[in-house]
C-alpha cells in the first residue's frame, strides 16, 4: 500500500522521537521487494496544517497531490 508521510520536528502531537523510532520499521521495505512509502519530514511546520504565507497556503495538500499524481504515473505493479 503505497504511503506518504510528513512531518515535522516541531509537531506537538507527533514527536520527532516517534519518528527516529519508527521510520525504519514503516520504510522497512515489504516482502515484494518494492516499497512505495515516503518520509517527507521538515525541521518545522507544526501539526497538520504545514501552511504558508498571508492566506496560510497549506503546502502538505501540494505535496500529497503530487504523491498520488506520481502514483497514478506509475506502471502498476505485478
């Protein structure tokens, strides 16, 4: 199941240790040899929103579009 994941160092909900902890087992790979998963972690951008500029421009649904746009690209797998 192909997954992409952010986060940020300063995220109150998530902490940063989850991930040091975490990360190897989620990006592990799986037994297809093929892992789909993404860690796209940032030193700040709190939880959930990761926004930007005067309107509060919420950048993680830009990169989470094009996660599934790559994914839609993609020859399927076998």
């Amino acid at each position: 199941m192909p997954a992409l994941i952010v986060n940020a160092d300063d995220d109150p909900v998530v902490s940063a240790r989850n991930i040091d902890e975490n990360a190897p087992q989620l990006l592990g790979g799986s037994s297809s040899g093929s892992n789909r998963m993404v860690l796209l972690r940032y030193p700040a951008g709190g939880h959930c929103c990761f926004a930007r500029g005067l309107k509060a421009h919420r950048w993680g649904d830009e990169l989470s579009a094009g996660f599934l746009a790559a994914l839609a690209r993609a020859p399927a797998e076998r």
